[in-house]
C-alpha cells in the first residue's frame, strides 16, 4: 500500500467515525422519546415492555406506574411485588367495581401472567401503584423499579415517566 493510499484511507475511515458519532447524537437528541416506546426488558422468559409512569402533582401521596409483559415461557409466571427508592411501599393493583363504583385494590396473591401470554398493566386496568411516596414523580424524567416474580426472580428496570394524560408509550407523542 503506498504512503497517499494509506493516508486517504486513514482520512475516510476519521471521517466516518465522526459522521457516525454525529448522527448518533443527534438521533438520540431527537427521538429519545420514540426510542423509549421500544424499551423492552428480558428476564428469564419474560418480556417486559414499555415501562412508564404518570406524573405527579407536588403533595400527590401515590403514583401509577404500567407496562406489558409478555410470558415467552412454557409455565405460567406471578408479579408477586414491587418496590422502589421514590416510594416506602409499592403494590399490584387491579380495578374492580365495588357496588357501582369502580375501585381500585391491591391483587393480594399478585398477577399470573400466564404462559405464552401477555399481560398489559395499563390506566384503568392492572397497574403498579407506589404508595408515600418520597419526591413528586417529574415528566420526561425516569424513576427504576424492582419487579418480582414467583419464577424469574427480581429485576430492576427504568419507568418513563409520562404526563397525566398519558394512556400508554405508543401514545405518547400524540397528545392527550
Ligand atoms: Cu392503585
């Protein structure tokens, strides 16, 4: 290889490097939000997708937290727990109609999710409450959680945390 050869290719391969840092920047400038509906968490066989929690106002004393799992396992699994460093308890809750209002209550024997199945915790429905909570949860910021499960074990992972209207990740960029 000649001397110039060698240079221009050392030159080409500088300049591609910093063109690939470039955009790498810039789309995690730009998409952070998008990138984060993908989020997606493996433990054992499930799959734990798009973990997100709704803001709070400053004195609110608990705050809701979703996401959906997927149980690519040949047994059925339970989210026996939760807890976090922003909370003194976290729980499995379920709504329910108590008469004829709609309640929510803590799913004492946790939630199966059941083999080949997928289980979405989402507002209105199934849902991680953190109760006493100890700072305000803040749009755009992100809070961790460790979920249990009978089977695959604990794990910790991020929760985007989402404004009040927020239904779920994939909507997120679309108002409400
Ligand atoms: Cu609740």
């Amino acid at each position: 290889m000649s001397p110039l050869k060698t240079m221009l290719s050392a030159t080409t391969i500088a300049t591609i490097a910093l063109a690939g840092a470039a955009l790498a920047g810039e789309m995690k400038h730009d998409h952070g939000m998008a990138k984060m509906d993908m989020a997606e968490h493996m433990l054992g066989d499930l799959a734990l997708i798009a973990p997100f929690a709704r803001e709070t106002l400053p004195n609110q004393p608990v705050a809701g937290a979703f996401l959906t799992i997927t149980n690519n396992g040949s047994e059925d699994d339970t989210l026996i727990g939760v807890s976090s460093s922003i909370a003194a308890r976290g729980e499995v809750h379920e709504m329910a109609m108590d008469g004829d209002t709609m309640k929510m209550r803590e799913l004492a024997d946790g939630l199966v999710i059941p083999a080949g199945e997928t289980v979405e915790l989402k507002p209105g429905g199934y849902h991680l409450m953190f109760m006493k909570l100890n700072q305000p949860l803040v749009e755009g910021e992100m809070i961790e959680a460790t979920l249990e499960f009978q089977n695959a074990g604990t794990v910790t992972i991020p929760f985007a945390v989402m404004g009040k209207g927020a239904k779920s990740m994939d909507h997120s960029g679309h108002g409400s």
